[in-house]
C-alpha cells in the first residue's frame, strides 16, 4: 500500500471556502485502478493558517505514479490556482510506504 498526502496551509479566514472547492471538485479517483480511499484532513489551527491534508491510500506506490500521470488527474486539477488564493504557499507533498497496518476491516485469525 502507498499512502499519498498533500498538506494546504490554509489562511485564517478561508476554511469555509477551501473545504468547499474540495467538496464540489470531481476527482475522477474512482476510476484509476489501485485506488482505494480519499479523505480531506482538517488539522490544527496557527497564528496565520489551518492545516488541512488530503489523504489518498492506493494499493502501491505504482499505481499512485500511473494517477500522477494520468488524463483523470489532468481533469481533477485543471482548475487548481484559478481563483482567489485561499492557501498560503505551494501544497507540501508526502508519499509514504505502508510497511505495517492493522485494522478492523478484515477479521482476525489467531496465531496457532
């Protein structure tokens, strides 16, 4: 699994807005292979910003790169720094690996 996260320091003031760019946007991840989830994170608030994240687990680092490259995310992000800037510099990338997970979603066999 390869996690991929985006970090928007958004500028006091603009949450409101922002969340609804993000709430009205089509991101066409549904239709990539390997996709599995999308979530939008709202994190802790500074003198200047909110920290948001978007959040997207896909089953590998490669089909990640393939979303990167493909025509669904030229369409997901064509209207990306029109408008109004309601976020405070460039979005910080993080990629990340997923060496362990454990969840509730697939039932547990114990160890004989």
């Amino acid at each position: 699994m390869f996690i991929a996260m985006n970090r928007f320091r958004v500028a006091r003031g603009n949450e409101a807005e922002f969340e609804t760019i993000w709430r009205s946007r089509e991101s066409y991840l549904h239709e990539l292979p390997g996709f599995i989830e999308f979530s939008l994170l709202k994190g802790p608030e500074r003198e200047d910003h909110t920290l948001y994240a978007s959040h997207t687990v896909w089953a590998g680092k490669a089909e990640f790169t393939a979303w990167t490259q493909s025509e669904q995310f030229r369409k997901a992000h064509a209207r990306a720094g029109q408008g109004r800037p309601v976020s405070i510099g460039h979005p910080e990338f993080e990629g990340f690996e997923v060496i362990l997970l454990d969840d509730n979603r697939t039932p547990r066999v114990a160890a004989e």
